[in-house]
C-alpha cells in the first residue's frame, strides 16, 4: 500500500491565492456578447485585484486592492460602484512575490523578461509594477449600445491616451497560448495612475523604475453566463475568433 505521508492530495493554498477566477470570456466579445453578466460586488467575493471591461465594452476597468476604476473613452479615471455591470473580467486575491527591479525598459522586453524569469510559459500569472513610466500609451474604448456591434467594428471606435513621466500601476494577466479565446494568449494589461488622471488598457510603455512582482496560479475558474439569452443562443461557429483577437487586441 502507497503511504500518502509527506504528499500534497489535496488544495494546497486554502486563501484562494493560487485560483485566477474569470468571468466570460474574449471570445464572447468578438461577436458582440456584451451584456452586463456579473458585478463588481459579485467580483470581489472572488478576488480584490482584477482587470475588465464594462457592458457594451465601458471603458477598461483596473481593481486595485478592492476598489475597481474604470478609464472611459474621456480618459478620466472614476471608482464604479458594486452594481456596475461587466460582460468579462479577471480577478484574484493579491497575494504578489517580488520578482525584480527594472530600470529603463520598453513593454516588450519586460514582458518577455518577466516570463523568461517565471519560467512558465504555459502557467497563468499576474504581473503588478509599481514605478514610474517614462512613456505610457492606453486606450479606452468607446461605450457601445445595444443591439451591440463586433468587436472588430468597435476597434476604431476607441480613445487613446499618451502621457510621460508618470507614476502608477500597472497590472497584468498572462494566459498561456493554448487558451487563446479563454483570454488573449499572452499579456493583457491595465494602468492606473498613482493621481488617477491616466489610465486604460496598455498599448505601449516604457518603465524608467519600478519593481517587478508576480503571482502564479494553479486553477482557472472559468465562469459563464450561462443565464444569459444571447450566450446561450450564438453560434461562434463562424466568428472566426482567433484572428479576431489579434487584430482587435494587439
Ligand atoms: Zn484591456
């Protein structure tokens, strides 16, 4: 008989730290799935750090050590309340190793630099950096109303936002390649500035300093809104939902 001393046969983490809870998901954007299915009050009994988007795509949502900001197509940053409504976003419990200091380095290398020392390609991390940005370029989306277009349509309908020497946070989720539609294989990330005046979803920056901290997850809850008529009823069969993100999210 196996002795199963000294074994781990069960969660090893009991705060939730090591689960990354989504609700919806990218795929369900492309064709224009945008309702409103889950609230920030029903977001936080899962985590107290997230990213997201609101209903009709209302601008790029950060949650920041419970409190959830929402950078509209004006660029302002603005708390939402626990009613707000959102069609998809990520959220956990903070729970963050520091990693590294980096000074002077674009979005690219970092990004790369930060999964080269996690060395998990095919694991869901979260990325905070706290620092101060030489460069920063977001983008917000402008509020859709329904029948709600593709989100390939609403691409070009989007704000975007430049600012220098400015200190914040930003904060990612990578999602390995083989979850491509889950979420954008690769980095997705949200900024917020330190005087909430700039903020949005990450096009392209440059970190001047700030340090690196992560956090790795073992378990996806993936949730759906299966009450949802729209969901319930669309064929993506035809949406071709891979190249829609990729042209849509990069
Ligand atoms: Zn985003």
């Amino acid at each position: 008989m196996t002795s199963l001393r000294g074994r781990s046969i069960g969660p090893v983490h009991d705060n939730g730290a090591n689960m990354l809870y989504q609700h919806g998901t990218l795929a369900q954007l492309v064709p224009g799935l945008l309702e409103g299915t889950t609230t920030i009050g029903e977001l936080r009994r899962h985590g107290d750090t997230g990213i997201g988007t609101g209903e009709g795509l209302d601008g790029e949502l950060i949650m920041l050590d419970g409190h959830a900001w929402k950078v509209g197509a004006d660029g302002q940053a603005i708390e939402v309340p626990d009613d707000f409504t959102l069609p998809f976003a990520t959220v956990h419990r903070a729970a963050f190793q520091f990693q590294c200091a980096r000074d002077d380095i674009g979005l690219e290398d970092l990004n790369a630099r930060i999964v080269e020392a996690n060395g998990r390609a095919n694991t869901f991390f979260s990325v905070i950096v706290r620092g101060r940005f030489s460069f920063m370029k977001t983008r917000a989306v402008v509020k859709q109303k329904a029948p709600y277009p593709p989100l390939e349509a609403v691409a070009d309908r989007q704000a975007m936002f430049l600012a220098h020497d400015v200190t914040g946070t930003m904060l990612g989720y990578f999602t390995p390649p083989m979850f491509n539609g889950a979420a954008v294989a690769g980095f997705h990330e949200h900024f917020l500035s330190d005087d909430r005046s700039m903020g949005g979803h990450i096009l392209d920056a440059v970190l001047e300093h700030g340090e690196v901290l992560s956090q790795v997850f073992d378990t996806l809850v993936q949730h759906l809104p299966v009450d949802d008529p729209e969901y319930r009823r669309h064929d993506f069969g035809g949406d071709r939902i891979a190249e829609a993100i990729a042209r849509a999210e990069h």
